[in-house]
C-alpha cells in the first residue's frame, strides 16, 4: 500500500492584514513541536506563495485576527478563526474541506483542485476553540492535501500540504522462476515468479510476456483474470490457459498446446512492473526454456528413489522423482514421520525440482520411518497422485475421496 | 427467470445443530442479525460480494482466508433506479486520499432490498492494501464508504489447511505461500456457497458454507466437480463463477469454469466430500475467463448475461436448457453448446450486477493491451444502469 506513516510535522497558512494568504510548499516528513513556530521559521513559508487579494483585502476588512491553516500530527486545523458552536447549515465540510490529488513534481506549482472531485474523508471537532479536521485514512506518499477554509461571508483561503516523498529507489528483484528446469513439458501447468518483496496487484499482464525463439510476443498463453499472489504478495502464479493444455478442447485442436514440444520460449519479466510501493524493479528478468513431451503420467511414488540416511546422524533423507514437481508444493505436501511421531527438520528442493530432501533438527535414531505424501502433490503438469490433469473418461472416476495421504517406508541404520 | 429453491448440505447443517439447542439453532437462523457480534470487522481484504438476508453484506476476504457477514443497516425496501456515476474509481480515490490507479474496484452487488449499490474496494495495490467497502445510494452519485470499525459481523474462517502441516520448516523460512483467492459467492437460502482458486494446487473446491456461521468452513462441505469436456477427457478445474438456476422444475447450479466451459450441476448431487459430474452446455471460448453471471427473463424468454475477461458480454439462450445435449466433440470453433450471442455494444465491462427485471448494472473500464491480456485498467471507470438486452 502507498499510504504512509501519519505525518507529523507542522506548517501553517497565515492570513491577516499585514499577511497575504500563503500556499506553503514543503514535505511534511520531519517531526516539529510547535505549528506556530514552524510556520515563522520554516523555509516553507517563503517558498512559492500565491497571494489571495481578495482574501487579503476580505480580512483586512473584517477579520483582523491572524486566520491560518495548520497541519499537525494527522489533522488540519484552522487558527484565529471562532468556529460557531454548532456547525453551518451544510456542516463542517461547508466551510472546511481538504482535497487529495497527486503532488505535481518538485518545483512545479501545486495541483489544483478538480473539479467534481469529493474532499477527502474524515470526521470534524472543535478543539481548544478551533475547528480541526482528520482524515479517515492515513496521508500517503507522493500525495498532495489542499486545505480550503471558506468563512461564511469571506473569501476562501487554502493551504497546500504534501505527505511524506514516496520512495522511489528500486529495491525488489525477481529471486526465481520455477519450474527452474531449461526443458517445459508441453503440458507444464504453472509457473511461479518469486520477488524479493511485496509487489503490486493487478499489473502482471503488462509486464509479463512470452516470446517464441523470433522474440514475437505470443498471445493467449496464460490464463486471464485474477492474479493469483500468495499472501505477502512475493509469489506470483501463472497458469498457462488450461483450455490449451486439456486434450479435446477446442482452443487445444485449435491453437495447440501453449508449449511446443522442441520449440524455444522466453518468458521476460520488464523492469517497470512496480512494487507494492509503485517503484519499478531493480531489473528486468527472463528465463529461456523449451518445450518437451507432454507430462501425462501421474507421480508414482514407488517409482521415487528415497535415499535413507545413515543412523546417528544428521544427513539429510533424500527423495529423487523421475519427472519434475510442483515446487511449492513440494515444500507442503511431503512429510517425514518416525518411531516417535513427525520428524522436525527442514526441507531442501533441489536438481529442477526432481529432489527433495529433509534434514532432521536432531541426529536420526536408528528404526522405521515414513515418507508422507499428500496425494494432492501435483508434478509441473498439474498431474496428481493416481490423478492425471485430464482423465480417459474410460477409465472409471472414483465416486469419493479416499484417504489423502500415502506413505513411502524407509529405514535409518 | 427461475431460482434454485432450498439447497442445504445435509451434514453440515447436522454437524451445526448438534452444536446448539434445535430450539436455540431454529431462534438464530430466523434472526440472523442476531448472530452478529459488534466491533472491529476485521477485513485483511475485501474481494467478492454477496447479499445475504436481511441486507447482511458477504465480504470475501482472500488474504485473511475467510468470509466476512456484515450487518450494513440497510434494509428499508425501495425499488430501482437509475444510477449514474462518472470517474467513480477517480471519486473513491479523492474521498480516500489515493491516486486513482492505486485504487481497485473488485466486486459490484446491488442490496436486493434496498437497491442500493456496494463495491468492494482496496486502497492500494499492494499486500497491505486497505479493504474498503463503499456504498452508491440508488438513483443517485452519493459515495459513502461505511464505517468497518464498530460494525455487527461475524466472519468464518475458509481455513482447509494441508493435511500434511509438517514440522518442517519451509527450505526459505517462508510462511505459507498458498492462498485460495475467491472468485464468486452466492447465497442461497440458508447457505453461502464459495468458489475459489488456488496459487498452488489445481482443484475444484465448492464450498457451501451454513449461514448463520458455524465456526470453521473447513467442516462445512468440499465437493469436487468434474465436468466431461469434449467427449473422451474430462478433468477437474476450478469454477470461476456461477449461479443458481432451475431447469425443468431440477435445481442446478450453473457454474462458468476458468478454461470456459458453463457446466450445469445438479443440486441433489452436491453432497460434502462428494466427486460429481457435471454436464457441459456450452464453451465460451478460450483465452478467456467468464467473471459474473446475471440470468433474466424478458418476453417470456430466459437469458443469462455473462460477462468475461477477453470475449465481451454475451447473451445466452437459456430457455430449454435442459433440452440442450452435452457437448460430446471437440468443435474447431471458438464456442459450441447452447446458442449465445455477443452484445457488442458492451464493451470493456467488468462487472456485471443484477438490479431488477429491466437493468442491470455494469462497471466499464478500459485496460491496458489487447483484450486477451486484461491488463490493468487505464482510465475512467463507470458505474452505470443500463437496460437489460
């Protein structure tokens, strides 16, 4: 979210008969005690300053207190105004309202107001006999807040504030595309993009493409819609469009699978695809691979090769697949229990994804052990345990789930 | 247009009366509201919307896994009426202090009772985005976004976590990377149905999920829904939005899968841990997600109306629906199955919501790149009635 930390500094808008109207610009990010102060003193208030004839002269006439607008904390107040003690026929927002836009580039004059825009959302009180508003949400960065004051029967004045300077210093990188391996079945289901940090919702489309081995963008290769992110938004799937991957289907007759068996791809990642704070990547990224033979064969595991490790040790047990697997759920769908219950340890995924390993905390105790297997554990192509991605209809359906795992023994000696 | 009558799964709804009293279980469900504690609605997300009974508002909530019930207060009863709001993403961002593009509508429904409008909304793109849920009030450009704060809610947790939660710690130290997005949610008298997809697994969860709520949906109903797609394969796939519908006096679910086939789904058949068939009518063409449904009836004719991500607005011909036969052949077409036809003057819409027997409301945005890409939306995005085709 680009919403920022509350800003806490202060500035004010001064208005009296001496004082023209001012629109102060300056980023509010350091922490100041005193608004009056800041305001005397700060170099915001000499900066680009429109005066407001009319405001000058209206109070000149009938307002000689010293009118100001000022940002403190998270709330904007208007001083050496005495707010009725109830609010105007229209209420508060009537006579005081705050404006988001975004902040014109530095140097350049403030955002105007647009016009049928509403005024930023918040709720209004009288504290210590001036009227005070505060917004529903946090300031963000990069953002503009023009305060306007209008006085029943006087000129508006308004004040210009900015929130905190966005971050624009690139710092997210792609860590990984997996499958990691340079061959793709055709039927290669899934693709996962690993960033070092949280990236923004909503705009893979434009920064991912596919390229045949001529570098011509290819169409219609992933699945449209919704992205689909893990919680923290550092993992990225991409779903090549099952509709060309499942035999029989039209768009499979038609166009083919999106993966050509001996056909040379290369998925590029831009640059620009922003982050969760709007900055682009520190680079681009691509992976070349090229297709091979559709992965039609579900995962077997009694054609996996555990390798048991040794007693009184902490080696690592090994589990080795003819075909690669879905990497992120490898890390989920394989378990190691013992004599004496589940088995702590870590896992390691390695060789394309055609290895797993476990080693445990503690060295292995000598005895029976079992790999546990989920039977929703799906290879790159989407196959299951027992459960290819799309069925001979031939073949007869199991009517109910069965049990949800399986186990593979093993023996530590 | 005909809607599914009473569907309820049968376990679950013993499984959520053993749990209370039946006289205590029968007060609740009639008073639902009455199950709705007050205080923070505490939202990580707000993504598809659905309206229960009584102007109770569904939140989906993806990132927090569960499914927020909030009580909007609003239930006086009010016919249609036109609305008509210009830039709205650009409003919305202005009330919340954002620039528009770091703003993101993701779900329309108009308050049945009230005909007010609701969009679910996130400030922000990124994972700590703030969930908003904002109000149209009907017939007019009035934006509100309600208090979530102190507000009567009660939330269940859509919490199916791997059988296999190891005590190994992840090969990055990573928490958990999977995440089951909502993609749709219908309620239908006494139970919330929810479909979503998953950035791991490949699957074909239905949940149904009794309302008022009873703990966890993880004891509530899973189905798995096979849909024979062209004759020799079939396959499981995950639905990306549906409805409920009768055909012939039978009570179906009509359900729109992400490789864009509509599959009709008998009620009787949705039985917790249950894998059933359901039945292809149509194909709505590849490269392509079909993302709402709104079914209607005009001229003694029923229609559905079906929005998708790259083929426009489609009209289907859903008289006789039942009459229709599977589709049994791979067609070299870009769609096959019932009749349906574009209406190309909708273009760029991205939700569809059901008003009344005349309108319905859309949500229009253009997007970056060619329509396949469904990139993000570029420019103003609309909120308008528009008269049913």
């Amino acid at each position: 979210m680009r919403s920022s930390q509350l800003v806490s500094a202060a500035a004010i808008v001064l208005v009296s008969g001496a004082i023209a109207a001012a629109q102060i610009h300056d980023h509010l990010a350091a922490p100041s005690a005193s608004a009056a102060s800041t305001a005397a003193t700060s170099p915001a208030a000499t900066s680009p300053a429109a005066t407001s004839p009319a405001a000058t002269s209206a109070d000149a006439q009938s307002a000689p207190a010293r009118i100001g607008i000022r940002f403190a904390g998270s709330s904007f107040t208007v001083s050496g105004w005495k707010p009725p003690p109830t609010a105007p026929q229209g209420g508060w927002s009537a006579v005081f309202a705050v404006y988001a836009s975004v902040a014109a580039a530095p140097g350049a004059s403030p955002t105007p107001v647009t016009p049928g825009l509403p005024a930023l959302l918040g709720s209004y009180a009288i504290e210590h006999g001036a009227l005070v508003f505060r917004p529903r949400f946090p300031l963000a960065a990069g953002m503009q807040y023009r305060a306007v004051f209008t006085p029943p029967r006087a000129p508006a004045i308004s004040g210009v504030f900015y929130g905190p300077p966005r971050d624009v210093t690139p710092s997210t990188r792609v860590l990984h595309i997996y499958p990691s391996a340079a061959v793709l079945p055709s039927n290669t289901l899934r693709l996962y993009i690993y960033f070092s940090a949280p990236m923004s919702r909503g705009e893979a489309a434009a920064y991912v493409h596919v390229l045949d081995a001529h570098g011509h963008v290819l169409h219609e290769v992933f699945l449209p819609g919704e992205e689909l992110w893990d919680p923290q938004f550092t993992q990225l799937t991409l779903t090549f469009d099952p509709g060309r991957i499942k035999r029989g289907l039209t768009s499979n007759e038609r166009m083919g699978p999106p993966i050509a068996p001996g056909a040379r791809y290369t998925l590029v990642i831009e640059r620009g695809w922003p982050d969760a704070r709007g900055v682009p990547l520190v680079a681009g990224a691509s992976k070349v691979y090229r297709g091979g033979p559709a992965l039609r064969t579900p995962p077997d595991p009694h054609q996996w090769r555990v390798g048991a490790p040794a007693a009184g040790a902490r080696g690592p047990v090994t589990v080795d697949f003819p075909h690669p697997m879905n990497y992120p759920l490898l890390q989920r769908m394989l378990r190691v229990t013992g004599p004496h219950g589940s088995v702590a340890g870590s896992i390691g995924i390695g060789h394309d994804e055609t290895r797993w390993s476990f080693t445990p905390r503690r060295a292995w105790p000598a005895g029976r052990y079992q790999l546990i297997v989920d039977r929703d554990l799906e290879d790159v192509a989407g196959n299951r345990i027992d459960q290819p991605f799309d069925i001979d209809v031939f073949q007869r359906v199991t009517e109910h789930i069965v049990t949800r795992t399986l186990a593979v023994p093993f023996e530590v000696r | 247009m005909r809607r599914a009558t009473l569907y309820r799964i049968t376990g679950a709804v013993v499984g959520a009366a053993a749990l209370i009293s039946g006289a205590a279980y029968a007060r609740i469900s009639n008073n639902p509201l009455n199950t709705l504690a007050t205080g923070d609605a505490h939202l990580m997300s707000a993504g598809p919307l659905a309206f229960g009974p009584d102007g109770i508002l569904f939140v989906g909530d993806s990132i927090g896994g569960q499914v927020m019930a909030i009580d909007t207060h609003d239930r006086r009863p009010a016919s249609a009426a036109k609305v008509d709001v210009q830039d709205i993403n650009a409003k919305i961002a202005a009330m919340v202090g954002i620039t528009p593009d770091q703003l993101v509508i993701n779900d329309v429904k108009v308050n049945p009772i009230s005909k007010n409008v609701y969009l679910s909304v996130s400030r922000g793109r990124g994972p700590d985005a703030m969930p908003l849920i904002v109000r149209v009030e009907r017939g007019s450009d009035r934006i509100s976004v309600l208090p979530l704060d102190d507000v009567a809610h009660a939330a269940v947790q859509l919490s199916d976590a791997p059988a296999s939660a190891s005590a190994a710690d992840p090969p990055n130290g990573r928490p958990s990377s999977r995440m089951l997005t909502i993609t749709d949610m219908v309620y239908v008298k006494g139970d919330l149905m929810v479909a979503g997809l998953s950035n791991e697994e490949w699957s074909s969860a239905l949940r149904s999920i009794p309302f008022p709520f009873q703990r966890t949906a993880a004891q509530g109903a899973t189905i798995q829904i096979w849909h024979s797609s062209h004759g020799r394969f079939e396959t499981q796939a995950p639905i990306r939005t549906f409805v409920p519908y009768d055909i012939d006096g039978r009570n179906y679910v009509l359900a729109a899968y992400t490789c864009t086939p509509l599959v009709k789904i008998p009620f009787s058949e949705l039985h917790p841990g249950a894998r059933i068939h359901g039945t292809e009518i149509a194909d709505l063409g590849a490269g392509n997600q079909p993302l709402d449904m709104v079914p209607y009836r005009r001229n003694g004719h029923d229609y559905i109306l079906i929005n998708n991500t790259s083929r426009g607005v489609m009209k289907l011909q859903a008289d006789d629906l039942g009459a229709y036969k599977p589709i049994s052949a791979p067609t070299i077409t870009n769609v096959a199955g019932v009749p349906y036809q574009t209406i190309s003057d909708l273009q760029n819409v991205r939700h569809l919501a059901r008003l009344d027997a005349q309108d319905v409301l859309i949500l229009t945005g253009k997007s970056s790149g060619p329509p396949w890409q469904a990139g993000p939306l570029i420019g103003p995005v609309n909120l308008q009635t528009i008269p049913l085709p």
